[in-house]
C-alpha cells in the first residue's frame, strides 16, 4: 500500500490547527483537483476531485469517513472508492511545538484494486508524495493565513 506523511511547522498554536482540521468543511477543499464534496453526517461525505496520478487522467469520486476525532491531536479518515476501486487511510496530527507553534503531520495511504492496481499502485508510490506534500502544506498555509476566522 503505498503510503506518505509530510512533517511541517504551522505558526499557530494546536487548538488552531484542531480547530482548522475539526472540520471537513475546511479541508475538503484544500485537496489538489478538488471539484465538490457533501457531508453526509459528523463522520462520512462525499468528495469529487480530479485525479491526475502518471498517465490516467480522471474524475474521482470517494467515501471518506472519519474514524477517529481526538481533540485536539488527531483526525483519522479512511477512503473508499465510488467510482474507482481503491481504499486507504489517512490521518492529520498535531503536536504543540512552543505556546504559538505547533508540528502538523498529514498522511495518505492508498492503495489501487482490480485489473490495473499493480501498475497504478506503482504510479501512486511516485506520486503520492508530491499529493500527500500539497495537501499537507495547503491546510498549513489556510490555517496560518485565515486562522482569526478559527
């Protein structure tokens, strides 16, 4: 299953960051080629995005439920595939630096099923990195510059 995590420093204290991240409605949209997504309850929505991983250009359609909410360290998601045959997990933690910083580290791991899963799963082992890395530093970046509405 291939798998990544992104370690930043976010200029915020945690309960900052929980706040942030407590919400999906926050960083649904922070992932690359997000198109929309719909909250189903507290723990499961809906996300469309589109996926551009090698060759395959695509629109994804994906179940994530939150697994677990542990204010204010740890957010646990898994990924089912709608339109696509896949699974995974990830998860955003966060540990408090100083008083005003805090270390934020996002996961993603996924891993592809059906005829073509080896060859995408070797696609997603070198992308995955630079997907897991943007979103990591996108939910950073929306934290540090709209944190006063959080």
């Amino acid at each position: 299953m291939p798998t990544e995590t992104c370690t930043i420093v976010v200029y915020k204290p945690i309960q900052s960051v929980w706040s942030f991240v407590s919400d999906i409605n926050n960083w649904a949209p922070l992932v690359p080629g997000y198109i929309e997504h719909e909250i189903m309850n507290a723990r499961e929505s809906t996300w469309k995005f589109k996926s551009d991983v090698g060759m395959f250009k695509k629109k994804v359609h994906l179940k994530v439920n939150i697994t677990s909410w542990e204010e204010p360290s740890r957010v646990t998601f898994t990924l089912t595939g709608i339109n696509e045959k896949f699974t995974g997990y990830g998860f955003f933690s966060a540990e408090s630096k100083t008083s005003e910083t805090t270390i934020m580290t996002g996961a993603l791991s996924i891993t592809a099923e059906g005829a073509l899963g080896k060859m995408v799963n070797n696609i997603l082992k070198s992308s995955l990195p630079e997907m897991t890395n943007e979103f990591t530093h996108a939910v950073a970046n929306e934290i540090e510059n709209k944190i006063n509405t959080y």
